[in-house]
C-alpha cells in the first residue's frame, strides 16, 4: 500500500452558490453522475490501453484521476502522453458544461496520489485543488507549471499529419501557453471539426460560443455590482474574442476529429 504517480484533474462549476432553480443544480448533479457511469463502461472495452481512469464527483466539483494499470513495463509509460490524454478527456466534460452556459475553473497535477473505495488523497490531489482555487483565478483549467510545461513540448514533439499541416493554417494545441501558464484549451476538439458527436449528442462551436456568449450577458447584468463576477466575464469575454479568428479557420477548415481513447 503506497502512493502511485497519477495525472489528477480537479474542475469546479463557478457561481453554483447563485444559482437558485432546482434543475439547474440537477443538471449538473446528473451530467456528473452520467460522466462516472460513462468512464466505467469505457474502461471495460479499453483493455489494449496502458492506464485505468477513475472519476469521483460531488456537488458541484469532480475530480478526475488518471493511473497506469498494474504490471505495465516501464519503458510503456509515457507520463506526458498519459496527462494529454487525461486533459483531452476531460475537455469533452467541460465543453458538455459550457454548451449548457456553466462557466468552469479547475488545476491539472501530476504525482503522488492514493485511491481505494473510501476515496483518495495525496500532493497531487492537493495541488490540484490548490491551482484552480488559488492560481487559476479564472474560468480556465490550468496545469501545474512543471507537467505543463512537459505535456506541452511533448504535444509539440509529435508529427503532424501531413494532409493536416497542408489543409490548416492553424493547428490547434490541447497545451496552450501564455507567458509560463500553461492552460488547457477546452475548446481543442471544436477547433479541429466544429461539429462533432458526443455520445449521441450533437455538439456545435457556435453553439458553445453562443451559450457563453448568453451566460456573459446575463451575468453582467445581475451581479454588475459584484467586482469578483466581473472580473470573471470580463476574462472569459476576452478569451472567446481572442479565438475568433481560430474559430472562424475551424469551421472552414470542418475537419475530421481526432478523438484519443
């Protein structure tokens, strides 16, 4: 019994503590519930993978961890591959709870950590939690600088479909960088097909875009008052117009998606 190195992903919905309707809280309740379920029966159909998953979520936060299966040769590791892996993962969910206008903040880490059936602990568990309370500020997921800074010249090491590099003019990075933080880019898989489906859900860039857009809007109005808040709209305003451009290219270019197992 003993710690094992782990990518652990930790995410928590903002403004939960506004929200009054009941179905609101549900939603999100339910999506949290379906993505453990879903995690589940995609582990049984994965067994050719080197790493396990295991998903734990309660009211309105989750954490998401990501291990090495047990009796995987050392030279199979890859501890680079297994966070992008985690992180694009876990893309999907929080593009999910932002087509729905949830505006999300988390902290991706990379280490020790400890699961049973009671739970889990450990420094990467508190490093996680740490980063999306205390550092990430924002509606942004950040990584711990150290695995950051390694998953994003690992992504940057890979070859690059040929027919990819001659039909985009931009490839999208899962890895963005921006002055030494490094954050994941949630909207990754929209920016190579801006269309997609999502285990039978259909899921649309503008769609999403419109969503945050409307929650924006909203917001400022009701908490125009509330400096934190707009702090908070203000950054995410900013980010949407900063990837209009990247957007646009994506639904030009409709490409076919590439989806990791």
């Amino acid at each position: 019994m003993s710690y094992r190195k782990m990518a652990v992903i930790f995410v928590d919905i903002l403004g939960t503590q506004f929200m009054d309707e009941f179905e609101q809280k549900h939603f999100i309740h339910r999506l949290f519930h379906e993505e453990v379920e879903l995690a589940k029966e995609r582990q049984k159909t994965l067994s050719h993978v080197v790493y396990d998953r295991k998903l734990y979520s309660f009211s309105d936060c989750a954490y998401f961890f990501y291990f090495y299966k047990d009796g995987i040769e050392e030279e199979r590791k890859n501890d680079d591959n297994l966070c992008f892996i985690a992180a694009f993962n876990a893309s999907l969910t929080i593009l999910k709870l932002m087509k729905h206008g949830f505006l999300v903040r988390g902290g991706i880490a990379f280490g020790d950590t400890y699961l049973d059936d009671l739970g889990f602990f450990g420094p990467a568990v508190e490093r996680a939690h740490k980063i999306e309370s205390k550092e990430a500020i924002y509606p942004r997921i950040m990584f711990d600088s150290e695995i950051g800074k390694s998953v994003y010249n690992w992504e940057r090491s890979q070859e690059k479909e040929p027919i990819m590099v001659e039909l985009m003019k931009h490839i999208p990075s899962l890895v963005e960088n921006d002055d030494d933080t490094y954050c994941l880019n949630s909207f990754y898989q929209l920016e190579l097909s801006p269309s997609f489906d999502m285990q039978g859900v259909p899921v649309n860039l503008q769609d999403v875009v419109d969503a945050l857009e409307n929650k924006i809007k909203v917001d400022r109005d009701k908490f125009s008052d509330n400096e934190c808040v707009m702090e908070k709209l203000d950054w995410m305003e900013n980010m949407l117009l900063s990837k209009k451009e990247t957007f646009d290219l994506a639904k030009q270019n409709a490409m076919f998606s590439f989806m990791p197992s």
